[in-house]
C-alpha cells in the first residue's frame, strides 16, 4: 500500500510541476493515511473469519440471485413481445420476432 502512496504522490509532483498548480499538502497526507487505514481495515478483515463465512455465503447465493434476475427480465420481455404482437406463438418456435439473416 505504500506503493501506492508513493506513486500518487509522483503523479501529484508531476501534474503540479507540468501544470504549475498548488496542492495543499495537508489534504494530500490526510487522503494518504486515508487510503492506508482501508488497506488495514481490509487487510484485517480478509483475515476474519467471519467475513470469510460471509464472503463464501454470497458468493454461493450469487449464481442463484442472478439466474432469478435474468428470469424476470426474460419474463418482462416476453410479456412486452406479446403484447407487441399480440401472441406469443413466434417464441414458442424460436424465433424471435425479427428479421433473418434470408429475410436480408
């Protein structure tokens, strides 16, 4: 993470010497120390393991959660197609409504 500091810090010096803007200091330090009191919070939670548990919890949810999303929307948009075109006999079949690649 100090790393980073020291980088942001470079990039900082470059735009103020190419640009010839001022930079408050005390913003700068208090952003750094900010970036490093997260990496220490994510550090130590990473190693909890009840966030481990918990990391593992929604992960196994997740595929569930976003099958469930994609069927809704399916469902919102086959609702729409039919009220379109007033049935929904051309899903059933596969083909979804609008012009093929012959039909060009």
């Amino acid at each position: 993470m100090e790393s980073l500091g020291l980088k942001l810090r470079y990039h900082l010096e470059q735009e103020r010497s190419e640009h010839g803007t001022e930079v408050d200091e005390t913003a700068v330090d208090r952003l750094a120390r900010a970036i490093d009191d997260v990496a220490d919070s994510v550090e130590h939670a990473i190693k909890d393991e009840a966030v481990k548990a918990d990391v593992k919890d929604i992960l196994a949810a997740l595929p569930g959660a976003l099958a469930d999303t994609f069927n809704h929307v399916a469902a919102e948009v086959r609702t729409a197609l039919e009220k379109r075109d007033g049935s929904p006999d051309h899903l059933e079949q596969g083909d979804p409504g609008g012009p093929s690649r012959a039909d060009e």
